[in-house]
C-alpha cells in the first residue's frame, strides 16, 4: 500500500473488475459449444470468439504495450474475422493469459504511474492519454463486452444464467 488510498483503491477495484468479468464470461463459455461460440447471425454481427480476441488485442495494446512497455503486435483487423481464425479454447486462453496479466501490472502500479501520460494506440485515434484514463477506458470495454458476451450466451442457450444474485420466478 501506498499513502496514496484513492489510488490504491482505484488500482485493487479496476484489477478487481477484470476478474470478475473473467467469471462472468467463463460461466458463459462453459455453457457454450465451439459452434455456438463462433456463431454469428449476419456478417455485420460479431460472434463471441471475435470478442474474445478484441478484448485480448485491447488489453494488449492499451496494458502490456501502453503501460508495461511491451511491444504492439496487435493486429485489430484479424480479431473481427469472419472465418474462425482459432479455436474457442485458444481464444478463451489467450484471453485469460492477458487478462490475468493486464490485471498483474494494474495491480502492481505505483500511484505516481497514474498520471503518467501514455501513448498505447500510436496508429489509433485514442492518443496521448493518463495510464489513470486507459485503465478506466479498458476496464469499461471489457465490462461492456461482457454484457455483450452474457446476452449472446441467454440468446443461444434459451435459458438465464443467474450470474448475479438468483431471482425469485
């Protein structure tokens, strides 16, 4: 812990919310086929496996490359494919690898990183940003896909998923 607790506190929650998005979105990967994971009802949709390779290409870029200083192999065009380009179980590791490790360098900042100015997407239109305003941009686009990703799984599999607290029916 810092003398800093706002920051302290900002860094354990945003760590925190990646994770619990994990959950969310294993819980719904356990219940689907290969299929079903790659399942698209038009070429203007994207499937769940494609938005597990955006989120892992995000997180990538904006976390490992943007803040820890790893190289940007992201290659956005290849996570929006129409054609599977990997299996389920790939995607769904790939995406944990990086989640688990974006959460670890989250985690592991120093207060005084948190207005450090980065440049995580040099050929994007989000440029020059905080380390504080990506991890705030990331941490929201990962729990707005997984809202996408607990929606597609209701629709597929006909049933809800109880995520949350059960619900009296």
């Amino acid at each position: 812990m810092s003398s800093n607790p706002v920051a302290d506190n900002f860094l354990d929650y945003a760590a925190k919310r990646l994770h619990q998005s994990q959950k969310s979105i294993a819980a719904c990967l356990d219940k689907l086929t290969d299929n079903q994971i790659w399942h698209r009802n038009g070429d203007h949709e994207n499937s769940i496996a494609n938005l597990l390779l955006h989120l892992e290409g995000n997180m990538r870029q904006w976390i490992l490359h943007g803040i820890a200083d790893q190289p940007d192999v992201r290659q956005r065009d290849e996570e929006f494919t129409l054609i599977p380009s990997t299996n389920s179980a790939e995607a769904r590791a790939r995406f944990n690898a990086t989640l688990d490790e974006s959460a670890r360098v989250i985690a592991a900042l120093s207060p005084e990183r948190l207005l450090t100015v980065i440049d995580p997407q040099p050929t994007g239109t989000w440029r020059h940003t905080t380390t504080l305003e990506a991890i705030f941009r990331v941490v929201g686009h990962v729990e707005m896909h997984t809202g996408q990703i607990i929606l597609l799984t209701k629709q597929l599999t006909a049933t809800d998923l109880d995520l949350s607290m059960p619900r009296k029916r």
